[in-house]
C-alpha cells in the first residue's frame, strides 16, 4: 500500500513538473492552462493515471482548436483514469474540437468539479463501448457525486452508436449534482439520450436550473418500439433511492419526451417546461416520478416575459441558482453570468485606541455591515490581538500594542454575485 502511495505521489510530482515550463504552476495546488497545448498535455497526465485530487486546474484563455478530424483526446477514460480535482473554465470557451472519444473528459470522479466552461462547435462521436457527453462520458463514482455548474454546450454533436450506450448534451450518464447548465447540441445514443444527460442516477443527484434547445436521438427508438428514447433533459432517470429532484429547467428541443424518457422508480421533477411542438409528452415512462408544477407551453410563450418571469421566480429562492436573461442570439431565456454584488457598506471604517487604555481593558466594537448578498468578516493582520466573531463583533485583547490592524470583510460568492471587499482598520496609538 506505501509503494503505491509513494508511486501515485510521484506520478502527480512528474505531471507537474512536466507541466510547469508551458502551464506555469503559479501556487501550491494550482495548474494553469493558457494554450491547447498544455491543454493536451494535461489529458495525456490524467489518461496516464494522474487524477489531479487536490488541485485546482485553471482555464487563462479561450482555446480554439482547428477543427481538423480527430484533434483531441480525451481527458482520461470513462472507466479508469478520471479527473478528481476542480477544473475552473473561468468563464472561458474551448471551439473547435473533433474527438473520436466520448467527451472532453472521461469521468468526473466523486467530489470533483468541472465549472465555468463553455464547448463551442465540438464533435464528439464513437462507436465503441461506454457513455457520451460533451463535458463528460461519466460522472461520479459508485452513486458518489461529482459537480458540474456553470457550464455550456453550443452547437456541436454527441454521437455514440455503440450498442447499449447512452449520451448526453453535457454528460452521458452518471451521479452528480448539475446546475446553470445549457446546451444546444445535437445528440444521438443507442439506448437513452438526453439533452443534458443520457441516465442521471445516484443517491440525491440533481439537475437544477438548466435547459436544453439541441434535437434528441436514440437509435433504438427509431429502429424499433423499444424502451429506450430520448428526453428533452434526461433520457433515463434511475432513481433507486427516490430521491433524485430536477427543478427549474425547461426544454425547446426536439425529443421524444419533452423533460424525460424513462424511469423504473420515483424522483421529484418539479416547475419544469418543454415546448409542445418539440414532444408530445413530458415523461413517457414514468415509474414513480413525483410531477409539480410542470407544464408544456408553446414556443410563442417560451420566449415571452412572462417564462423569463417564471424562471427568475423560481431561481430566486437558490443562492446558487444564477439568474435568467434574454440575450441577442437566442429567442429563449438564457442564464446570466454573475455580477459584481452591490456596494458593501459598514458603519465603522477606522476604529483609534489608546495603548494606555487597553493595558487596563480589553475594548470591543460591531462592525454592522451590509450587503444583498451573505457577509463574513476575517482579521487580515493582528490575528493575535484581535478575533472577529460571525456577526461582527470585534475584540481587541488587554495590552495589545502600538500598530494598525485590519480586518476584512466580505460577501460570499454564489451564483448571482461576486465577492466584494472592504476592509477595516484598527488603530493602536
């Protein structure tokens, strides 16, 4: 077990150093990937056994493949070599990829994250056996979730017609939490094909706040009157556990079932919307699935005020579900990117003592901040004089001396806002 250990450790050190000339390793445990280059690099690391656990891999720049046949491999396997750490696209777009593979990743492993990420114009097609999806093949790991947010497929095709396969605009199945996500891809799978994902399983896995506009194809249903199908978000929700809930999305895309094809067991699927041109049912095979509020509409209404409405009334209860907007391009709601939060305010900017007071006393004051969004405060210098509780409340210790001290405070990033600063100085004179 130790000379295992020992070998994953140099294996990771060997990625790294590998890596640093091109990817410039800027912090402990960050990876930053500025050209297609490192970006290849990076996938033969992990498909060579290197699962990134612990890192944070960062995205620099758009990266524009040339869209030549098969000129990209995958970022692992969808059955060995998974991706474990966080991969922050930083809001940038990958175009242009031609893979003879099942995805950008193989699997998303178990506690990974793939965020903020765009695919534009990416060809995904195989024949050999195993999942599709344009961000992953599979993820998760034996019903343990992995994360995917913030991220978008536009335009683009997932094919798999390997038999028994299933594939997905995003992932092509697995056990995950999935939220303000879209896609506009064409998929076509042997078996169960979704728009977002072809099997969505899992204990308490969720797709959240997304949507799908790209036409759905399972190769089954066409040849024959099989079970298998396509769904306008899912196209087989295999919840053991009937716990699996997907809320707020919708679907303008043609399927056989407008929101899902198939489920054995339960699951909640609730305020969820399909277009009544693009199916002619929500759930074909529902099994035990728990329906609320869901309904179909028509095009005219999808692309009204009145849906966007909906949507952002349903998305403001979810601190990390983003907003909706209309944008040029699209004749739907899409969603919004977060903004910078309002103006942090606080009472208190400067605080002055005396030293030959607080030689006697400790001394203490309420910062009293406010913001929209959720506060924290943190001590930036003088940790050992000076504590900061949740809610504000500063101490300042007996006999702390002369210097200034400061303390931040802070909103917490979430899905429509971004952190904002400001800090707090304490003056001992």
């Amino acid at each position: 077990m130790k000379r295992k250990l020992i070998s994953g450790c140099l294996m990771l050190a060997l990625a790294v150093t590998i890596l640093t000339p091109v990817s410039k390793v800027q912090a402990a445990n960050v990876l930053k990937i500025s050209t297609t280059r490192e970006l290849d690099e990076f996938a033969k690391r992990v498909s060579s056994g290197t699962n990134y656990k612990g890192y944070t891999v960062k995205l620099m720049n758009d990266l524009q493949y040339d869209g030549t046949v098969n000129n990209f491999e995958p970022i692992g396997s969808s059955i060995f070599e998974e991706f474990s750490g966080i991969f922050d696209g930083g809001n940038h777009t990958i175009s242009g990829i031609d893979c003879t593979g099942s995805g950008l990743f193989g699997r998303i492993d178990a506690g990974a994250v793939v965020k903020n990420l765009t695919l534009e114009n990416c060809s995904f097609t195989t024949d050999s056996a195993g999942d599709s999806g344009s961000i992953a093949a599979r993820i998760g790991d034996n019903g343990q979730k992995g994360t995917i947010d913030n991220c978008h497929v536009i335009g683009g095709e997932v094919i798999n017609t390997a038999p028994k396969s299933d594939a997905g605009g995003l992932i092509g199945e697995g056990a995950g939490d999935i939220r303000n996500c879209s896609s506009s891809a064409s998929v076509t799978a042997d078996f169960y094909a979704g728009g977002i994902i072809g099997e969505l399983n899992g204990k308490f896995s969720t797709l959240s706040n997304s949507y799908n506009l790209g036409t759905i194809n399972s190769k089954q249903k066409e040849n024959s009157p099989s079970a298998f199908g396509a769904g306008g978000l899912i196209g087989n929700l295999a919840d053991v556990w009937n716990n699996i809930s997907i809320l707020n999305c919708y679907s303008a895309g043609t399927a056989q079932a407008g929101l899902i094809y198939h489920s054995n067991w339960g699951g909640t699927v609730g305020n969820c919307y399909y277009m009544e041109d693009s199916a002619t049912i929500s759930i074909q095979e529902s099994g035990s699935i728990r329906e609320k509020n869901n309904s179909v509409y028509s095009a005219s209404y999808m692309q009204s005020d009145e849906f966007l409405k909906t949507l952002n009334s349903n998305a403001a209860s979810k601190d990390t579900w983003m907003a909706w907007k209309f944008a040029d391009g699209s004749d739907y709601p899409v969603l919004k990117q977060a903004k910078s939060s309002p103006k942090l305010k606080a009472r208190v900017g400067t605080k002055t003592y005396k030293a030959s007071v607080l030689s006697k006393k400790t001394a203490s004051f309420r910062i009293s901040a406010k913001a929209k969004n959720s506060i924290g405060y943190k001590v930036i210098t003088g940790k050992k004089y000076i504590s900061v509780s949740s809610d504000g409340k500063v101490k300042i210790k007996k006999k702390t001396p002369k210097g200034t001290y400061k303390i931040q405070v802070f909103t917490t990033e979430n899905a429509k806002y971004k952190k904002a600063t400001l800090n707090i100085t304490i003056k001992v004179k």
